[in-house]
C-alpha cells in the first residue's frame, strides 16, 4: 500500500498563516465587500462600522499575504480583492458554517 503523501512543511505554515489571517470576521467581511466592488478605507469604515486606523490595519495584513490590492484615484486609495480564488475558500466555509448551524448533514 502506497504510503499518503504529506504537505511539505513550509506550505503548512504558509497555509496556517493565511486560515490564522482568515479567522478574523471583520477581514472575511471585507473580503466578501471587495469582492464585490473596489472601495476606499473611509467607504468599507463607514458600510462595516469599523474605525478607519483599525480597517487600515487588517487591510495591511490582508495586503502582506497578496489577497487585497490598492490602487489610486484621484486623492484616494482604492482596495480591491486581488485573489478572487481565495473566495472559494471562504465561501465553501460559509457553507460549511451554514451546514452546522442548522445542524444538518451535507448535501441537504
């Protein structure tokens, strides 16, 4: 029997990083909002009811691991989603959430 192959330790800490960056709901929230429209930091603090300086910081690190991009217009900075596939991920665990949350089995 064919010994199952593992992940190389490098990717697993690079994974655990971006599921650790993916844990906040305030980053998931802006995740979701960019995917759907580029926005400024005082349009995503006003629509999400978070302060400027704290959004500024998660979207730094959301930056860092290249899963948002900014760009300007005019006299503003523009953020837009820069890794449309790590939806799937977040959308397959919203799935997921919603299979628990109403306690029923997958598929149903």
């Amino acid at each position: 029997m064919k010994k199952p192959a593992l992940i190389g330790k490098k990717h697993l800490e690079e994974a655990h990083k971006i599921f650790l960056l993916l844990s906040n709901p305030n980053r998931l929230q802006v995740l979701n909002v960019l995917e759907q429209r580029a926005m400024n930091v005082n349009q995503l603090s006003k629509l999400l009811g978070i302060e400027q300086s704290s959004l500024s910081h998660q979207l730094a690190k959301l930056k860092k691991y290249q899963l948002v991009d900014v760009f300007p217009v005019k006299k503003s900075r523009y953020y837009k989603l820069d890794d449309p596939h790590i939806m799937d991920i977040v959308s397959e665990t919203i799935s997921h959430a919603d299979h628990v949350m109403r306690g029923k089995p997958h598929g149903e």
